[in-house]
C-alpha cells in the first residue's frame, strides 16, 4: 500500500472511533486517497509556478484522477486551496510536545510554528494567502489567520487569563480579534513584498506583544516589554539595510 493511503487508513479509522460504526470500507479509502493526491498534486503545483491559479485539468492529470474528480471530492478550486491552508502538518505535535508552561510563552510559541510555515515555503503560502484573501469570507479567514480554528487561540488566551498573564476583566474574543487583525495586516503586506521573510516574524510579534501589554496584569509588564524591544530592535536592524538598487528605467 501506498504511503497516502496508509495515512487516509490511519485518519478514517481515528474519525471511526467518534462516528462510524464499522471500520472504513474500500471506497471511503480510496476516496481519501484520492483527495489526498489532489492536494498534494496542487501543493506541488503551485511551489511550481507561484500562481494559485490552478488549472483543474492540469491539477487532475498531475493527481492521475479523471477530470470530473477534483469537483466530485472538493466542490470548487477555492476549496482545495482551503484544504491545503487547513493541511497543518506537524503543527499540533510540536505544539503538544513544547516544554513551556507558561500562558505568555505558548501564546508566542504558537505564533512562531504557524509562521514557520510561512518562511519555510513562502511561494507557496504567498499564492495561497492572496487567493483566499481575494476571494474573502469568513471560512477563509479562519484557515489562514492561524492554521487553528479560533477555539484554539481563544483557549490560549483563556489559559493566560486564568494563570494571571492577562487581566481577568479582559474579553477573550475581542482580544483574539485584535490579535487576528494584526496577523492579518502584516500578511497582506508579506505576500505583495511589502514585508520581507526575515521582519515577517518580529513585526507580527511585536503586534502581538502591544496588544497583549495593554491586556496585561501589572506582573507581566515586565516580560512582555522585553520582548517588545527585543522585537524592536530586530525590526530597526531590518530597516537600516541598504535597500535594493533600482534598475534604471
């Protein structure tokens, strides 16, 4: 057997476990295996040529399903660009598996592993990022603000609240709306070159930092101000760079 169908197997016998009565049938693997083909094939695609713009005949030749295939399973090409953002890899392994115990660090920690993805493969995620953020919604959102649903940065930040991090008067939605807005405006500047791969990080974290300073108890002012200016420095160093040299013309 293949290496994705042994994945699909593995993740329709876990879904199993909380729905299906019986263990998965030969068509509900093959049909994962399928979809799971699919967006591999537009992963690739798109590292490739750095547009989102995929063509469906093209995405079911490379994937070796028919032409009709790609809607069958997904609907739309929109969803299958959804389905690659919401494809997080090992973000909860290495999430779950991460030392630190303190709400503040987690949160930050957090942040740093989804954009890793970002500054890791930027030809992909810049053509995904302005896709869906083309195309707008509030699914979207969801899926490429932090490759999490929102429950998960909400219990970050409850988890903050109850530990004494952040001010319990404080509102959990509100602040994770800020957060998003901050997350959100920096990406849409790194995808067009507004914001190199290397300020990607700080500049958001310093976002974060502001935001969560002014949400914070009185003892954790101090943590949060280091790395505020931890980040700050690491932004002014940026900007002193010699910019490029523009062609003449």
């Amino acid at each position: 057997m293949r290496k994705s169908s042994k994945i699909s197997a593995a993740r329709i016998t876990a879904a199993g476990t909380h729905g299906f009565s019986t263990p998965p049938g030969r068509r509900e693997l093959a049909k994962a295996d399928r979809k799971e083909r699919i967006v591999a094939a537009a992963r690739a695609l798109i590292r490739e040529t750095g547009d989102s713009g995929l063509s469906m005949r093209t995405l079911a030749e490379r994937s070796g399903v028919s032409l009709a295939t790609p809607y069958n399973l997904f609907g739309s090409k929109r969803a299958i660009l959804l389905a690659l953002l919401e494809d997080v890899h090992d973000f909860n392994e290495r999430f779950q598996h991460n030392p630190r115990t303190n709400a503040l660090e987690r949160i930050f920690e957090a942040l740093h592993l989804a954009l890793e993805y970002c500054r890791k493969d930027p030809r992909l995620y810049r053509a995904l990022w302005s896709a869906v953020l083309d195309a707008g919604g509030e699914d979207a959102r969801e899926a490429i603000v932090s490759l999490h649903s929102n429950e998960f940065w909400e219990a970050l930040l409850g988890t903050a609240i109850r530990q004494g991090v952040l001010r319990e008067e404080i509102a959990v939605k509100p602040l994770r709306r800020s957060l998003d807005l901050v997350y959100v405006g920096a990406m849409s500047h790194w995808i067009y070159g507004g914001v190199s791969n290397q300020e990607l990080e700080p500049l958001v974290s310093y976002g974060y930092a502001l935001v969560l300073r002014g949400a914070a108890n009185a003892s954790s002012h101090g943590a949060l101000d280091r790395r505020i200016a931890d980040f700050q420095k690491m932004l002014r160093r940026g900007s002193r760079r010699k910019p490029p040299a523009r062609t003449p013309g």
